[in-house]
C-alpha cells in the first residue's frame, strides 16, 4: 500500500462517522491521483436551527461535520438554495437575526433567495442581505428600483483547486406565490432562458471549467406549469450541475428511479440533478475529480445531519444561547392536546381537514358577534386552507404554544369573503391538480377518470351562479399559490389577529371544555381512477 493510499484511508478513516458507507466506499474508488473539488450544499432550512426531537438536523450538527470534511479536504466550497428562514418561532420572534449571523458563522461561499426571504418585506430582505459574507446571486431579479439593488449579482466565479468554477443563481417566478407588496418593483426574467444564458458566458466567454447552477425553482412543478431543475437540466447544454431548493425534494442517488440525478442535457451529456430535502436534515455532498470530467463520474452522497458530536462551535454555542432560552420557554407552553398524529405533508386527510374545519368554526364563531351590530351577517358555510401554510406534523399528545406557532408561522390572517360558485369551483380545480387541499367537512372535490372535476356542496353539485361565504386566510383570499379566481371576491369581515393566534385560542377554548384536537381523517378529495 503506498503511502498517499494510507494516508488517505486515515484521511477517511477520521470522518466516517460523518460519510456514508457509499461516500467512504465511492471516495476510496476515485483513488489520490487528481485534483479533488467538494461542494457541499444546503437547502431550504426554514429556521429549523434547534435538532428535532429525534435529533435529526439542526444547525450546531452540520457545522460540525461541514468543520470536518474541511479538515479533511483540501478545495471545499459551501453552498446554500435559499428558503433559509420561516418556519419555527427563531423567525416569528427575531424575523432572522438568528439565521443571517449562524449562516454567516458557517462560512458559505455562495448564497441565493428562496421565497420565503421576502415573507418580511424588501426592506428588511435588504437590511439582512447588507451582512451577508457569501456571494449573493440573483440572475433573473432584477432589483434596480428596489431597495435590494446593488446587493445581488447574476454570477460568481471561484478558482479553486486549479479550476474555475462557474455559480449562477436562479429564482423561482414570485407572482402568486409572494405576497404582491413584499416584492414590488422586483423584475422577473424566465430562469430557464436567464439560466442558459449566463452559462454560456461563464463556459465560453470567461472560461469556466465547470458552471454550477444555484437554483430555487423546485425539482417538482407541485401541480403549476413553472418550470423545474429537471427541464434546466434537459434544455442546457453548459451547465453541469443543478443545487436545487423550493420543492423541498431529497434527492436520493440510492434511488434513482425515483428521483433521477443523472439527466441528459440537450445534447446528451448528463447534468447532475441535486437536492437535500428540508429542514437541514441532509448536508448534500459532491466530490469532483478533475481528472474525471462528466456528471457520471461525480461522487454524490448526502450526508445525514444528526446530533452524534460531542463538541459544538463555541461561538455558535454562544451566540445561540439567549435566543434559545426564549424560544424553548415558549416551546414548553402546554396549551391542549392531540388525540391523534396529523401529518402535514399529505395534501388530504386529517390535517388539512382539521386546518379548513377550524376556519369553518371561527368563521361562524366570528359570524355570532357580528350578528349583535349587523343581524343579518350570513352563515360561514365553507372553510378553506392551503397545505403549504401548515409547516411541521402534529404528534399524539400535548400541544405547546410554539409546535403551533411554528406550524402555522405565517404573518396571514382570517378573512371572510363572499364569492361565486364558478369561481370556488375554478379554485378547486387547480387544488385537485395540486392532490388537494385543505377544505371543510360539507365539501367533496371528486376527480373522475376522464380527468373532469365535480365540486359537491352538502352532497349536492356547488352551484356555479350563486355565492357561497368562506373562511380563509388572506394570502389564499389575494389570489396567491395558484389560485387567481379567490381574489374575485366581496370582503365581509378581516381579522386584526395573526390566523396563528386563532388557533391557539381555539385549542385552548377546547381543553378548558375537556375536548381534545381531534380531525376527520377521510380524503375530502376524491380521485377515482
């Protein structure tokens, strides 16, 4: 055994704790001749800064193993997709002056938006990204009349272990699915066409050996016509390499079929499709032998994050402290319990069901105090709530103040609106396409076999000329996530409370009445084949 050959068994040796058996079997394959390049890369974190109950992710854990591979790699680069903040009660309480300086304590080297960094406003998207020490990429916004301008640049280009590496960062469209004032005067060019654009600049113009796309369009269209990382990858012919975030996809090279990683650009030659799921439960890794050009030679193997270490860095320990004193303070809050597990990533079921049967409740809880000044206020006769606003599952038991905070995180609150029967139908029609969504307990969306949508009231057909009163919330009553034909609608009645306030007194009102959360878990979307 030759001696650079042991070394590097130590080498590996060291961090196998941290690599799976595929990276550590994959690493020793590609032997020690050629210069070696990493790319780690994140995704979608969501302000899941604490380890899980089970101790899965979090952000001390993959600090220490992002700490490791460095030691143990000579060319490293970090790279994050964006969606770094909203979705735990770090966002709601500090709204990111917790994840802006740990991310920057990490040390990234290329960083781009996700949708959620607008959910405060351009304003403070500004204030933070001024602090950012990662380059921050942006090639199809366009922030000149904004107060982002001059944060953002289309693309970077990092000379590491002999090479010359290409990163472009590309967003999603935000129409309809940012709320409107938090990105006016935002510029949107298509990502696809931005995207080849500036490939091509940075492969042929200021020759880069490989272009990496840092991208926040989804691996997946979830029901839209939006283009995806997958379509990039099929209609290039410069880029190697798609970072992807926004659809929250684990991309599994152990499961190809499922997931392909592997995909043919438009002239043959294979991209490598990537992305790490959510939460910061996977720190995604790419090994890159320089000697080996082409995709099918990378070695990529995402990395569990766990909290297996005994050692944390001591500056993120510290600065994290008082931050998380309050939040767990709040986390303890009992305030009901569940009689039952709820799983948020299903479209129909239990979850959604209960999301929209809460509407439906204070909507006509709302209705009786109205009735005291304005008698002849009409019955809230629908509930409607969207999947994507309920951000972590319900387990069996007790219910804190923050697992609800953090599950229903969004600055939204209740309205409710009057609108037409064509228009509600339209609406379900894009929910169906979607799998479903969250609607109360008199409505049944049925899709038949030639694809056609029946909406049924009370079990009877929605009527498509007269108007129904429903309970939403305000980004589904604006029209976004798709859903245009809400926004056609008369306004009765808005809430001046956050809808995640509503639901703590609802749960509440609950336990001091004995009852425990408790949801109808049959599909209220009906998909017959």
């Amino acid at each position: 055994m030759s001696l650079i050959f042991f070394v590097y068994i130590c080498i590996m040796k060291r961090i196998q704790r941290i690599l799976s058996v595929f990276l550590f079997a994959t690493a020793i394959a590609t032997g020690a001749s050629g210069e070696k390049i990493v790319i780690l890369h994140t995704n979608d974190t969501h302000s899941d800064i604490d380890s899980s109950k089970g101790g899965i992710g979090g952000i001390l854990p993959r600090k220490a193993i992002v700490d490791s591979i460095r030691g143990a790699e000579k060319n490293v680069l970090l790279v994050d997709a964006g969606d770094m903040v909203q979705g735990t009660l770090y966002f709601n309480l500090y709204r990111g002056d917790v994840e802006y300086p740990l991310f920057n304590m990490m040390g990234y080297d290329v960083r781009i938006l996700g949708n959620h960094e607008f959910d405060n406003g351009l304003e403070e998207l500004a204030r933070h990204w001024r602090g950012v020490k990662a380059d921050a990429l942006s090639a199809n916004y366009d922030f000149s009349d904004t107060p982002v301008k001059g944060i953002f640049k289309p693309y970077t280009i990092k000379k590491i272990g002999g090479k010359k590496i290409g990163f472009v960062g590309i967003n999603i469209n935000p129409a309809r699915l940012i709320s409107g004032q938090n990105y006016e005067g935002v510029n949107f060019a298509d990502p696809i066409e931005t995207a080849n654009r500036v490939a091509a600049e940075l492969k042929h113009k200021k020759g880069c050996d490989l272009v990496v796309a840092v991208t926040h369009i989804g691996y997946d269209a979830e029901g839209t016509n939006l283009p995806t990382d997958p379509d990039l990858a099929r209609s290039s012919r410069d880029i190697d390499i798609i970072i992807g975030g926004h659809s929250h996809t684990f991309v599994d090279p152990a499961k190809p079929e499922k997931t392909p990683y592997l995909i043919p650009n438009a002239e043959g030659r294979d991209v490598l499709v990537v992305q790490t799921g959510k939460s910061g439960r996977n720190l995604g890794y790419i090994k890159i032998d320089t000697d080996k050009p082409g995709a099918a030679n990378y070695v990529y193997a995402p990395i569990p994050v766990t909290d297996r270490f005994e050692k944390y860095d001591s500056r993120m320990v510290e600065f994290l402290q008082p931050y998380k004193a309050k939040v767990d303070s709040i986390n303890n809050r009992r305030i009901g319990y569940s009689s039952m597990a709820m799983e948020n990533m299903r479209r129909t079921g239990a979850y959604p069901n209960w999301a929209a049967d809460f509407a439906l409740w204070m909507g006509n809880h709302i209705a009786d105090s109205l009735r005291m000044e304005k008698p002849d206020f009409p019955e809230v006769e629908i509930g409607f709530m969207n999947v994507g606003g309920i951000r972590q599952p319900m387990s069996e038991g007790v219910i804190t103040q923050g697992e609800m905070e953090a599950t229903f995180p969004f600055s939204n609150d209740l309205e409710i609106i009057r609108i037409k029967g064509s228009e509600f139908i339209a609406t379900m029609e894009k929910a169906a396409a979607k799998g479903g969504e969250g609607v109360s307990r008199d409505i049944r969306v049925v899709t038949n076999p030639d694809g056609n949508v029946s909406v049924l009231y009370r079990n009877e057909p929605m009527d498509p000329e007269k108007e129904y009163t429903v309970c939403t919330i305000s980004y589904l009553s604006q029209g976004n996530d798709g859903y245009e034909q809400m926004a056609n609608h008369e306004k009765l009645w808005v809430d001046s409370d956050k809808v995640s306030k509503r639901i703590l007194e609802y749960i509440e009102i609950l336990d001091r009445n004995g009852l425990a959360v408790d949801a109808d878990s049959r599909d209220r979307f009906i998909f017959r084949r």
